[in-house]
C-alpha cells in the first residue's frame, strides 16, 4: 500500500465536511418540515431564537436517534449538543465517530 493509500484510508474512517454537510442540510430540512421554520443560520440557537420549543426539543432528539442509529444518554440533553444546527452536526459525528 502506498503512503497516499494510507493516508487516505487513515482519514477515511473519521467523518469529512462533506459528511458534515449531509448531516447538517438532513437536520435543516426535518426542522423546517416539521416546525414550519426557515431563514436562520446553522449556528442559530433553537431556543433563544424561538424556532423549537422545549416539547420540539424532544421531537429532535427522538429524530437524532432514530435517523443516525444511536441513544442519547441523559447527559447527552444539553445545549452544547442539541440548540443549533452546528451544535447537532458536531455531537452526531462525536457519537458516531
């Protein structure tokens, strides 16, 4: 194996933007579907800026879990997580590193 294959192989196990940008244009799309949403920013927070309610928060984590295959541990139902776009995207490729 060449030392390119090796790299390649290397970081093709860890997720790519690209990945990333799946992931977060599948989350945008099941937010404005389902709370009839749009024009905010990926870094927007859902709760300060009103776009998902306490009730919607948990509609979103059942989504996570079911769309990407994984539980979320109790500890796991925080802001740094779960309150935007980025957020989501960063803790989805944590959990499915």
């Amino acid at each position: 194996m060449s030392e390119n294959q090796l790299a390649v192989s290397a970081v093709s196990s860890t997720p790519t933007p690209t990945h990333h940008i799946g992931i977060a244009t599948r989350l945008r799309g099941w937010v404005e579907d389902t709370f009839f949403v749009d024009g905010f920013n990926d870094s927007d927070s859902f709760l300060k800026n009103r776009l998902i309610d306490s009730t919607g928060m948990m509609e979103l984590v059942a989504f996570v879990e079911t769309e990407y295959g994984f539980q979320a541990a109790d500890t796991d139902l925080v802001p740094d997580n779960l309150d935007s776009i980025d957020n989501l995207v960063r803790y989805i490729a944590r959990k499915k590193g």
